[in-house]
C-alpha cells in the first residue's frame, strides 16, 4: 500500500491506524527488520500480552520503564503500555518520537483525577506537598511536586520529614498501604484501579483452601481487606522478584495476570494462580493494556504514528516532579 493511499484520519475516530495487513507476514521479523531500519526501541510493560513482552527491548514496570525512556539513545520510542506511560517516555525525551500503537489504552485510575477538580483539591491544602503516583495523567503531574511508582514510593515519602503534610494521588488503596508503612497521615485522593479493586477476597478464601501452601502475594494498588490477608506486597518487579526467590513453589497473585508469563519464565516448576475478580469475567485483566497488539506494534512503527504531543509548557512543568522523583530513587540505589 503506498502511504499517499492510507486514511490517517481513522486515527482521530478509532485511536489507532486501522490497516489491513498481510496474514502472512512474520510480524516479530519485521517489527525487528523496522526498530533496525529506524532506531527504534521497543519498551512494553509486564502487563501486555506475552508476544509482545518476548519480544521487547526492555520489559519493566512503571519505575525501570521511565529510567530506561531517560537514558536511551534512541530515536524512536515505540511505547507498549498506556497512556500515561507513553507520555512520561515524552516529557522525559521531548526531541525523541514516542509512539503508542493505540491511543485508547488510557489507565482507569488516571482518568479518576480529573486536572480540574484536583486542582481545586490541591487548592484547598496550599501548604502540602504533592507526591502523585506515576499512574496519573501529565496534567497531574505538572501539579505535583514530586512523582512515584509503587517500587520507590515509600523511600520518596520518608525522604521528607516526617512534619511534612502531604497529599497523595490518584490512589487511595496505594495511599492508604503507605500511611500504615510509613506511620505518616497523609491527605488521600479517592481514585482507584478497576482491576485491582475486582478482585474477590472470599473467593481467594476459598482459593486458598484449595492451595494451604500457597503463598499470596499482591499489588499495593489491591483493596485493604485484602492486603490484610497476603503474605507479600509489592510492585510488579518486587512480586516477580519474590516469586522467583521465595521457596514456595505455588502463588496465587493479585495484580493484573499479564505478569505471570514473566512469572512462569523465570520459575517454570512452580505454579502460578490469578486471582479471582468478584464476577466471571476477566476483570483481572487491564482492558486497556490488552488493547496493544502485534499487528498494532507493527503499523504504528511502519508508518511512525500515532505519536504522543504535547506542549511544551506542560512537558516542563510535568518533567519537574519526575526528575525528583528519578534523583531520590537513585540516591536510594532503586531500580525497577
């Protein structure tokens, strides 16, 4: 098909360039041939399907996927995750082309914080510091005062001192988790993940009964109740790294199921369980994570849309909070 021929304009009705593509193309072979051809690195979250996490440069969750978007010398960055991902990978590069296959795949708890009414929100507490965990839009961001990922959160809070007041957003389950850790009182706001809010705690009971040795393990994002019955809890690197390590060799797992392709990788004798959600359906799956596919990865590399923009008043005023955020983890000797 030659490019004067295609329709772009189906990228502003359906978020992503809808082309019919050869059935009989080797798609790994040539999404390779084409981050070759275009200097192009391929960054995917835990979370997407597993071809496309096989066949990513670097796999990481949100803390090692913004480090690596810092340090890169590529000239594309082709972004397998969500929104607010692709546009950290932006604010962090804004001379680079950040590309996301499908600008539907939003974040559930960053479209719980509205710019506005956050705003008014943080207006009211004028004297508090903002920490805004990276599952936020850059809107927020450029509200915050500093950023943070489940993996470094706690060590970003007590770099504070302990008399600072601070406000924590978008999640209140994550916020709620960090108060108890860290004995601080901060102010909450009332966001939350739709997968990680699905999950049934009697059905892990019951779960549980069926599996004595397995260990739960859990995403802090996850509700209180259920935090209260794991045996671990951490960010997806901290879970998979504990999975890997701790001799149990059965886990049932409470974040979204994209991580146990990693999981089963790296410790191919012992058996890994999603969780349950409240309903039959597959709740435990992210729907916007899964709407990145191989077939997507290929055309919006092939043809280097559709590209994150952004101005540049809000690439400077959201890069700030990330870059503090980038210095304490690395004083603290953190990584993804």
């Amino acid at each position: 098909m030659n490019i004067k021929d295609i329709d772009f304009s189906s990228i502003e009705k359906k978020g992503f360039l809808d082309i019919e593509i050869d059935p009989s193309l080797d798609l790994f072979t040539e999404i390779a041939k084409l981050k070759k051809e275009k200097n192009a690195i391929l960054l995917a979250h835990y979370y997407q399907e597993a071809d496309i996490q096989d066949i990513a440069d670097f796999l990481g969750d949100s803390l090692a996927l913004a480090q690596k978007a810092k340090q890169t010398d590529a000239d594309i960055i082709l972004f397998a995750g969500v929104h607010f991902m692709a546009e950290t990978a932006k604010i962090l590069n804004p001379d680079k082309k950040v590309l996301l296959p499908d600008l539907n795949a939003g974040c559930s708890l960053a479209d719980s914080a509205p710019a506005g009414l956050f705003k008014a929100f943080k207006d009211k507490h004028p004297d508090h510091t903002v920490i805004s965990y990276i599952n936020c839009t850059a809107d927020i961001k450029a509200l915050s005062d500093i950023i943070c990922t489940s993996s470094n959160a706690e060590a970003i809070i007590n770099s504070l001192p302990t008399d600072t007041p601070i406000i924590f957003a978008p999640d209140k389950n994550l916020g709620g988790y960090l108060n108890k850790k860290t004995g601080r009182n901060m102010i909450l706001w009332n966001g939350a993940c739709m997968v990680h809010e699905i999950f049934s705690v009697e059905k892990i009971i019951k779960l549980q009964l069926k599996h004595p040795n397995a260990k739960l393990i859990a995403h802090p994002e996850c509700e209180e109740a259920l935090l209260a019955k794991a045996d671990y809890i951490g960010s997806t690197t901290q879970l998979l790294k504990y999975s890997k390590e701790n001799e149990a060799t059965e886990f049932i797992v409470a974040t979204e199921t994209g991580i146990l392709h990693q999981m089963m990788l790296d410790s191919p004798s012992k058996t890994f369980i999603p969780a349950p959600p409240t309903n039959n359906c597959a709740c435990n799956d992210c729907p916007h994570m899964k709407l990145n596919t191989l077939e997507k990865l290929y055309i919006a590399l092939k043809y280097e849309t559709p590209e994150i923009l952004m101005s540049e008043e809000l690439i400077v005023a959201s890069r700030k909070p990330i870059e503090r955020m980038l210095e304490i983890s690395k004083a603290a000797g953190l990584v993804g």
